[in-house]
C-alpha cells in the first residue's frame, strides 16, 4: 500500500528528530480508513522543546515527503512531553503542506486513548494525561456552537466536497458522543445521519464518494446539497446546543 510506503519513509526521516513517541489517530487508527480519500493523521512527541530550528527541520522532512503519492494527506503535530499537558496550547503542526500551528484538541486526545495507533516509541497511556467526560463534552459543544455554527451562515464553503463531508459528520459524531460517551468512526456517522434526520440524498452522496468511485455530479448538485445541508445544519446544531450547553 503506498500508505505504508509513505508511513515508513516518514518515521525513517523522524529519526534525525529522535521522537519519543509517534501515534496515529483519525480513520488510520479507528478502523475507517480509506486509502487516497482519509488523511493520514500523526502526533509525534519529540525529546525536547520545539525551537526555531526545529521548525526549519520539520519544514524540510514534510518537502522532502512531496514525491510520495498521499503526502499531502500526512499531517502531523510536534510537540515535547512537557507540552502535552494542556488542552488549549497550539503546536508546532504540518498540515495541508505548510506549516501551522493547532491544538491536540480533547476529542484527539481521548482518541490516542481509546484506540491510537503507536507508530513508534511510548504510548499515549504513558505520555498523555487522560480527558474526563466533562472536558470533551464541554469541547464538543463549544466547537459546535462557535466553530460549526457560524459556518453554516458561510454559504460559499457548503459548495466544496469537504465541507459538506466534515460538517455532517462531526456533527453526528459530536452528538453520539453528547448523548452516549463514546467516540464513533466517519462510517458509524453516516450510518447514524439518517436516523438524525438528515437529508438522505446528501448522506448518500458523502457515503459513495467516501466509499466509491461515482460519476460526476450534475453541474447543479453542488449548489443544492450545499443549501440541503446548511438548511439541515443550522436547526441541527441549535437544538444540539441547546440540549447539552
């Protein structure tokens, strides 16, 4: 798989990093991966603080990774140990091939626990202190109300595929886990869209994209499932907040 081809070359080019620890999460480690369609999501724990030349290094391991396949699907967040501690501190992070910088956020963090992938080195249990239910409830909720929710407004984002794509499933994901406490994969989301009223022609959509390889679309079905879903998004969200802000 060029996955593993990719994975590979890229733990061969960490090792001039001496990562403690390397971890997948997401689709990779969940179980829903789909190879050239999920990106490829990392966590890498380094053996000291992340400096300016450490940026420089990881800017140059992430271009030297371009002739690979799915590079551009590979993102990964840097980080030393006495950095995993809080929730809300943004990291050195590779992603969408430039550089940034994003928190290991409370959902990341109970996933590392629940079903991480060790790549390399020590595991989560080890390195990475554990997320109550009320700290990723809180989390979901809030990413809900003040990230989601002002997006549906944006109508111009609802016309591109990943959108569409994310938008609806975190939200069942976000709803699962207020209503059951557990994490649940992007295929056990879409499997849960219809029974949370959800427009099933939109989640058919997502579903064969994700999981096939369809026709194009209508040149008119972008701008209609982009109003399918926000119609549905906007009182979804409300309600969800509502129930458990």
């Amino acid at each position: 798989m060029q996955t593993d081809v990719l994975l590979d070359r890229f733990l061969d080019e960490l090792t001039a990093l001496a990562p403690v620890a390397v971890w997948a999460h997401g689709s990779l480690a969940g179980g829903d991966y789909q190879e050239g369609r999920s990106d490829l999501d990392l966590l890498a724990v380094l053996d000291r603080p992340v400096t300016p030349a450490t940026v420089r290094r990881v800017v140059t391991l992430h271009r030297r990774l371009r002739a690979e396949p799915l590079a551009r699907k590979l993102h990964c967040s840097y980080f030393a140990p006495d950095a995993l501690d809080d929730a809300e501190q943004r990291h050195l992070t590779w992603a969408h091939d430039h550089v940034m910088r994003r928190p290991v956020t409370p959902v990341t963090r109970r996933e590392l626990h629940v079903f991480g992938r060790v790549l390399h080195g020590r595991s989560p249990a080890e390195l990475l202190p554990a997320v109550s239910d009320r700290e990723i409830g809180a989390f979901v909720v809030r990413d809900q109300r003040d990230f989601w929710r002002p997006a549906v407004d944006k109508a111009r984002l609802w016309r591109q595929d990943d959108w569409v794509d994310v938008g609806l499933t975190t939200f069942a994901r976000a709803t699962v886990t207020l209503r059951e406490g557990r994490l649940i994969t992007k295929g056990e989301a879409l499997r849960e869209l219809p029974g949370l009223g959800a427009p099933a022609e939109v989640v058919d959509d997502v579903r064969r994209r994700r999981y096939e390889r369809p026709a194009p679309p209508a040149e008119e079905w972008p701008a209609r499932r982009g109003e399918l879903t926000r119609a549905y998004l906007g009182p979804a969200i409300d309600a969800l907040v509502t129930a458990y802000g």
